[in-house]
C-alpha cells in the first residue's frame, strides 16, 4: 500500500499547538481541529446516544443530557437518521400496494440489492459486477469458500492468521472438515513472534513463499478485530497468487474503516458485513466480492432463483442461466428491511468520500494516541501513574482507527468506570479494551473528553486497587 502523502498527526498535533501558543494536550487544540474538519457536520446525520439513555452510566457522575463517548463503531456503528424514513417508505408501500412492491418505488423489492451497488463501488474498490449485496459475512464466507477452496493432495492447506475473529476462524475450520480433511495438517495459523502482540509482513511473505505450494487458499482479516493490524493486502495477494493460491479476505474491521481497491489489488474474493463502520444495523446485509477476472470460471456450488439472470428469471423454464460473477452467488430475493439501513448509511459515505473519511481518521486516531502516550506512556512510569499500552500498530499505514490499549491495572475494573462515565468502547479478551474514533460521527473534542474520563476511571481504579476492594 503506498504511504500517505501528508503530515503526520503528531506534527499536526503540534504544530497547532503552536500556533495557539499552548500546549499539545490543550483543550483548544482539540475545538481548532474540530474547527477545521471538513467532516464536522456529518455527526448530524447519527443519532448519537445520550448519557441519561446507556443502561451502565452513573447518572452521578455525568451531565445526563450530554452526548455519550461513543467509540464502539467497530462493534456497532451508530443508526442514520435516514434509516426511519427508508423502513417507513418501505412498509408503507407493502401496507398501500402489497405485492406491486416488487417492482416499484425507488427500491423494488426484486432489485433492491442492486438499487445500491454503485453506492459500495469507492467504499470496496471494485465495479458493480464484482459485488454482491447478500446474506451475512459467514454465510457469504462459506459460500465462497465452496468454490475457491477444491483442495487437492498436494494443496490443501488454508492460511490465516491466529486468533481471527470466531467466526472467520471457524467458517474455516469447518470447510476443512467438510472436505475431510485433518485440521491439524490443513489449517496453517501464523502467529506473532514470541513477545510480540502483531505479525511482522515478512514472516507472513515468508510462511507463503515456503509453504505455499500446498496452500489452496489464504484467507486473512483485512484487519484484526482485536489488535487493529491493517494488513498489506496488495502484498499478501501478490505473494500468494505467485505460488499459485487464491487469495481472499475477511473484510469487516476494513470496510468502510480504510481505503479498499480490491479490483486493481488483483483479490479474488472477499466478504463483510455491514453493521460495524457500514452502520447498517445489527444483522445487517452483508457483501461480497468476486474479481472479474473469475466472472466466468469461478462459479458458485450452491445455487439459487436469484442468481439466474432477471432476462429470463420469470420465465421459470429451470435452465439454470447464472449471472456471472458474485451476483451469481445470490441464492434468494434481497430482504428489503436490511437493504434501507445500509441505503440511508452509503448515501452519507457517498457524500463524504472515503478519502476524506480515511484522511480525517488517520488524525483522529493519531490524536488519540498522541493524548494516551503524552499522559499513560511507559515513560511515565515515573510519575507513579497507570501505564497504558497501545498494542495496535504504531504506523499511520499498519491501522485502522481503533486502538486496543491495555492496562498495568485490571482491566475489567477499568472497562467498569469507563461504562460509568458513559464511554461506551468494548474489552476484548485476553485483556485489552478496544476504543475507536469514528470519523463520521466522532470529534477531536470526543477524543479530548475521552481523556479526562480515562484519567478520571484510571483514578478511581487506582483508589480501590490500592486499598484491596
């Protein structure tokens, strides 16, 4: 991936700073920043949570009519105020015209998915033909691992990370077992080096160039659910299909998170979901993507009505006419109600670019961390303050924007206060607390607010750790 043709957070962090003759940590850097921010107004278009409404805050200890400290995006993004209106037009026109839904209003029933697909075009990086708009990010795994992976007795392995997400992990697992295969033999994990928290590429790079005639299939995160590592997807592709695998990605930390050209990447597959940075509501409709280079050799092992071409669908003649590429993977009609979140949520990122979401990210987060090692670094030490670790990578290019610190005191204690102060972020076994600015809907000054809550949990962590409760 090339590197970023701009100044990097800390020298804006303080150059700002000196220009306002105060210091980094200021409060006026962060309300200049915000100033600033070309993105500033997109937060209109949330529905941010408030304090008084999160079930764990202490009403005590907040101004109950602020807005909450919502970092959880890579969890959960936050609901588009447009969602309503697109679900109430849609039950609307079932409740006024009943079945003539399928085929009118801004988005038929029968093409509802694909009334959309140009609006995922700059957020992937690929054209219409190569996405399809389906089912949730496993299922859409499996599918596409039913075709990608036809294991063979000298390639049968499939290489992923350790410790993907669960259900990466095991939609993995399972395909093996499927083609009765031994786990042990045919699921290659690559781990960090002992003592560190993230993979280095070049042992990646070198497990592929080594093993990488009997791997049939790599299948990585784009980015690890738990450290925030943004892999090199364009290196990992290149290595991997150079020996022969194909090679696919677990999109969901990614999308919608990091700049994504899987088209000219030259990726074969690849699937998300769409709830997390894609704010498209728990459950929401997932995605998946098929190169164009395998529109007419690669096809689906399972079949369905809808990826028979619309042409002749109707005529029910079942001759199978499949369309090529990934909408020849869809196996049923587009659920209607899952289709308008994610509507109302691409529109947004269609106005805003994910050049200017990513661009505004890279700073956010750079400030975030810039705060955390100011204030919690292992230099710091010395003053006899809670240390905080950042185990994400440290690298503008290596990360997403959200950070998994961990703490030289418990860290469920910590997670406690933070919910208390009505920070919502989220703690990840084994011991980290994830915390992700989002560029749509978060501010410098969330970020400057989230600091001063931190210390403030962190002080009363401190407080019941040393007196034994």
């Amino acid at each position: 991936m090339e590197p970023f043709p701009f100044e990097l957070p800390a020298d804006t962090v303080q150059r700002v700073a000196s220009e306002l003759r105060c210091h980094p940590t200021d409060e006026r850097v962060a309300l200049h920043l915000d100033e600033e921010d070309k993105l500033r107004y997109f937060k209109e278009y949330f529905h941010i949570p408030k304090m008084q409404d999160l079930p764990p805050v202490d009403l005590s200890l907040v101004n109950k009519d602020e807005n909450a400290i919502y970092f959880s995006g890579n969890s959960l993004g936050l609901q588009p105020k447009m969602v309503k209106t697109y679900l109430e037009e849609e039950l609307d026109k079932w409740a006024k015209v009943g079945v003539y839904g399928h085929h009118t209003g801004k988005r038929p029933w029968i093409t509802g998915d694909e009334t959309i697909i140009g609006l995922m075009n700059n957020i992937v990086g690929a054209n219409e033909k190569e996405i399809a708009l389906m089912n949730s990010l496993t299922v859409n795994l499996h599918l596409l691992l039913l075709s990608f992976f036809k294991p063979t007795p000298e390639r049968y392995k499939i290489l992923l990370e350790t410790k993907a997400f669960s259900s990466h992990h095991f939609a993995v697992e399972s395909q093996l077992q499927f083609h009765g295969l031994d786990i042990e033999k045919s699921m290659r994990l690559i781990k960090p080096r002992e003592g560190e928290e993230t993979l280095r590429l070049e042992d990646i790079l070198e497990v592929i160039e080594k093993e990488g005639d009997s791997i049939a299939v790599i299948l990585f995160s784009g980015l690890h659910f738990y450290t925030g590592q943004l892999f090199n997807i364009p290196a990992i592709t290149t290595a991997g299909q150079a020996k022969g695998c194909f090679v696919g990605f677990d999109l969901a930390h990614a999308v919608g998170n990091v700049e994504l050209h899987l088209h000219d990447w030259g990726v074969d597959f690849a699937s998300w979901c769409s709830y997390k940075y894609l704010n498209a509501g728990a459950g929401g409709l997932g995605g998946a993507f098929v190169h164009e280079k395998h529109a007419h050799t690669i096809k689906p092992a399972l079949m369905g009505w809808f990826g028979h071409e619309l042409s002749t669908r109707f005529k029910m003649e079942n001759k199978m006419q499949l369309i090529p590429g990934a909408n020849g993977f869809r196996i049923s009609n587009p659920p209607i109600l899952l289709v308008c979140p994610l509507h109302a949520s691409l529109e947004i990122f269609n106005k805003a670019t994910m050049k200017a979401v990513r661009r505004k990210s890279i700073l956010l987060t750079g400030y975030l961390e810039y705060l955390i090692k100011h204030y919690y670094g292992k230099d710091k030490e010395g003053n006899k303050k809670s240390v905080v670790n950042i185990i994400t990578p440290s690298n503008i290019e290596d990360r997403g924007c959200h950070l998994t610190l961990k703490f030289s005191v418990p860290v469920e204690y910590i997670f406690l206060e933070l919910q208390k102060r009505g920070v919502v972020c989220d703690m990840r076994n084994p011991n980290g607390i994830r915390v992700a600015p989002v560029p749509l809907y978060n501010s410098f000054h969330d970020v400057y607010k989230f600091i001063n809550l931190l210390s403030s949990a962190l002080d009363s962590v401190e407080r019941k750790y040393s007196s034994g409760v």
